[in-house]
C-alpha cells in the first residue's frame, strides 16, 4: 500500500525561511545604505556603495544562501521544522562571526575593529526581530486558516452529528451466519502497532513505526482497516518521510470463495482479491499497473502476525520484497 507521495512545493519551513531572508534584507538595506549615502565620510560616493553591495553580498550573502541549502537538507531528512529552523538560526549567528572573519582576512579590515563591529550584535539583532516577526505572522495566518477549516467543516456536517454515522456503518461483531467465512480476516479485528521496513537489506533500507486498525462495517457482513504511517503521535509533530493515511473495505464474496477488496488514499486506488493459501492470506493486486503486485500475511497468531508486499516486473517468475509489516496488537 506504500505508494510515492510529491512533496508539498511550499512548507511552512520554506515560507518561513524565504519570509525571514525578505525581511531581513529590508532590514539590511534600510540601515547600512542609508549609513553610506548620509555618512559624513562618504557622502553619496556611488563606488563606495557599490563596493559595499559586492562585499556584502561575497562576504554575507553567499553564506547565507549554503545557510539555506543545508538547513534544507536538514529538514529533508528529519522532517522537523523546528529542529531545521534551529540550525538555521545557529548558522546564521556563526555567520555573522563568519562573514566579518573573511572581511579581515581577505579585505584587509581591522581585526579589531572587525571584533567591535561583530560585539555589537547587530547582524544577531536583525535576525532576532525578523525570525519573531515571521514566527508571529506565521503563527497568526496557520490558525485563521485552521479555524477557517473547521468552521467550514462545522458548517457542511451533518445535523446528527458524525455518531450517527459511524453507528450505521461500524458494528461490534460479523453477521453470525458468515461468521466461519468472515474469520478470515475477522481475526484482525482490533488495533495493532507495527513496524515497517522499506528496501530492507539495502543501503536504503528504512523503518517506519504505524497503527492498523480493523473493523467490523456494515452490520458486520464486512471488515474496513485503516492503515497509518507513521503513527498519529508521531504525525502530529510534522510532515515526514513515507506519510500513508488509507483505507481498505474487505467485502466477502460467496461466488467466488475470496475476498473482493478496495484500497484507497489521497491519489491512488486499487482493486485486490485475497485468498487462504494454506495458513497464509495471499492478496493480488487487480488494478491496472505496470508490473504485478501481492500481499501475504503470514505468522498469523492471535498477537500478531506479518504482512509482505513483493512486485515483479517480469509477469510472475521473480519477486522483490516492497517492504514488510511486523505487528503486534495493542
């Protein structure tokens, strides 16, 4: 069920990161040109603040443009803005120590001068004012859009409430006169923790905890999971890696022995049948792809059990493990 979701184009990160470099060029600008064009010493002496926006942009700005690359890439893989954010505010604050560094060592600045100019803090000042500044107007625009969506929510839901509808569809037990064929995936009912392995042996081998979640519908003549990586705690902290919130419907189908069964998630939909093989559970996919797909559970007790999703591209003869479920229940 793990399929390949794009990235959002804009985070909050991004937008945080882009708003604060905005705000704080303004910042720059307003105070160090106007030094230059009303300084006693310079008066409106064009090369001198042309010489200026060269050296500021060799010595600062280049800096703060790998500033943003790593903390990019930080973020890409931790997946925690306020941890990238972090590093970005220490770059920046080592930069400023950076950038006055190179001025001496390359312009032919005075040291000691450079070290006065470094203690006054201003470049540490700038940043301040402008991180909060973002940080406050972010903030601000994140809960008017979440109160924008929840009273609209509120305003489209139904009159009884979501409990009426999830008593008509959830129920706590199968229809008794099916219950020897509905145990076949009835024995999952319930909740379970697992872990998922992604490309497991190789250099990009991955794991990722989950939840799945089963359930008897329909009067209990079906069964509906939910499966959720990385688990909703986990979730609540931020975007992350191989994020999957979806959904499968297992209908039992009396004519053909097997289970019809219907999986879904934000932009993606698949057809499958699974059948008892022995003592396992072999799901295959009936979608249209561009190579076959199957699901076997196996080790099935009733504390746990495992699950293995494998595709071929060669119409059955090999097989490459996609990933793997180990699950224990709650």
């Amino acid at each position: 069920m793990e399929i390949n979701k794009k990235s959002e184009m804009m985070t909050t990160f991004k937008k945080l990161l882009f708003a604060y470099l905005a705000l704080s060029k303004l910042l720059y600008w307003i105070n160090y040109i106007g030094d230059v064009i009303f300084s006693d010493v310079l008066g409106f002496d064009l090369d001198s603040v042309v010489h200026l926006i060269l050296t500021r942009l060799i010595t600062h700005d280049l800096f703060v443009i790998a500033c943003v690359v790593v903390s990019f890439l930080v973020f890409t893989y931790i997946k925690r803005t306020a941890i990238a954010f972090i590093v970005f505010y220490l770059m920046v604050i080592a930069l400023g120590f950076g950038n006055y560094w190179v001025q001496a060592r390359f312009f032919g600045a005075d040291p000691n001068v450079v070290f006065e100019y470094i203690m006054n803090f201003e470049t540490f000042t700038f940043f301040t004012i402008s991180f909060i500044a973002v940080s406050v107007i972010m903030e601000i625009k994140d809960r008017m859009k979440k109160a924008k969506y929840k009273a609209e929510a509120e305003e489209y839901a139904p009159s009884g409430g979501m409990s009426d509808f999830s008593n008509a569809l959830i129920c706590n037990s199968c229809k008794v006169d099916l219950q020897d064929k509905l145990s076949l995936f009835g024995q999952f009912v319930g909740e379970w923790k697992f872990e998922k392995i992604i490309e497991k042996g190789t250099q990009n081998e991955k794991r990722i905890t989950g939840e799945w979640i089963f359930s008897w519908i329909l009067d209990g003549t079906a069964i509906q999971d939910v499966f959720i990586t990385p688990t909703r705690k986990e979730r609540e902290k931020g975007a992350v890696p191989h994020d999957e919130y979806g959904t499968t419907i297992r209908f039992y189908n009396l004519a053909t022995d097997a289970w019809d069964m219907y999986y879904g998630i934000l932009g993606t939909t698949q057809v499958l049948e699974g059948k008892q093989v022995g003592d396992q559970i072999i799901v295959k996919c009936k979608s249209e792809s561009t190579g076959l797909m199957q699901q076997t559970f196996s080790n099935i007790t009733p504390s746990s059990f495992s699950w293995l999703v494998q595709r071929s591209n060669d119409n059955g003869d090999t097989w490459n493990d996609a990933l793997e479920v180990t699950a224990q229940r709650k």
